[in-house]
C-alpha cells in the first residue's frame, strides 16, 4: 500500500510541475487522477523499480545535459572552424548490460548530443555515427555506458 502511496505522490508532484492550473477543481482532479493511476499499476513492478532508480536518474539527467551542452559547443566550433574539420566515423559501442531498456536509454542518451546518432543495434553493440573521431573517442571511451547501467543497474 505504501507503494501506491508514493506513486501518487509522485504522479501528481509530476503533474504539479507540468501544469499551470491551481484551481480547487484542478487540483481534486489531478489528485484524483494520481490516485487512480497508481492503483491501477499497484502490481507492476516497473514503478516499483523506477522509484527505487528515481535519486540515480535525478543524478544522471543533469549529467547527460552537461553532455548535451558541451556537446553542442563541440559542433558550433566544427562548423564554425574554416576549415570545417568535419570527419565523419562510424563506431560500434559496447551495448550495456540490462537489456532492452538500458540499450534504449543509451541509443536516446546518444542521439540526443549532437554530433552523433544512434543507427542500428545488432545485439551486442549499437553502430553509431559521429560527427567527429572526437566524439566517436569519447563514446568508444565508455562512460556513458558506464552511466547508463549505473543508472539501470545498481550495486547491491
């Protein structure tokens, strides 16, 4: 029951940062709403495990906007540069351990910096294309993967 509890505490602390409406009305009927979405996904274990993953995510977000930033900043300068030092790679990244949804956040993770972007992925690795050797370097690195199943996979 406490599960429940705090998912919809959850939903509707998500629902108050994306609305603009305060009214009484509004608010009995996005707490209503919470209430009755998470009683109805009381027995899936996905909630359970995403508000156990909930403080890793809040530390892996701004992360991975840190990337995207710089990241930006790297493409302005290449285009930007007169020389155009474009070099275009193909690179395979290890896929994370996890399964389909660890290798879905970092195929998303991926594609969301620019520069680069998630092509294909065969089982073991995603094929990715990069702007720059650069960026292939820092992906071939690993650290995002290492986030991703830090994300997905905790010690225990």
């Amino acid at each position: 029951m406490s599960r429940t509890v705090a998912l919809a505490a959850a939903l509707l602390a998500f629902w108050l940062v994306l609305s603009d409406q305060r009214t009484p009305l509004a608010l009995a009927l996005g707490t209503i709403s919470a209430a009755l979405v998470a009683f109805l996904n009381r027995d899936v274990a996905v909630v359970t495990e995403t508000l156990r993953a909930l403080p890793r995510l809040i530390a892996y977000v701004p992360w991975l906007l840190g990337q995207i930033v710089r990241a930006n900043l790297d493409v302005a300068r290449v285009i930007l540069h007169p020389a155009l030092p474009i070099d275009p790679v193909v690179v395979r990244v290890p896929a994370p351990s996890g399964g389909d949804l660890a290798v879905t956040v970092l195929g998303n993770s991926i594609t969301l910096t620019p520069g680069t972007m998630t092509l294909d992925h065969d089982g073991s690795s995603l094929v990715v294309h990069a702007l720059t050797r650069r960026s292939a370097a820092d992906l071939a690195g690993g650290a995002m993967t290492r986030r991703v199943e830090r994300l997905l996979l905790p010690r225990s």
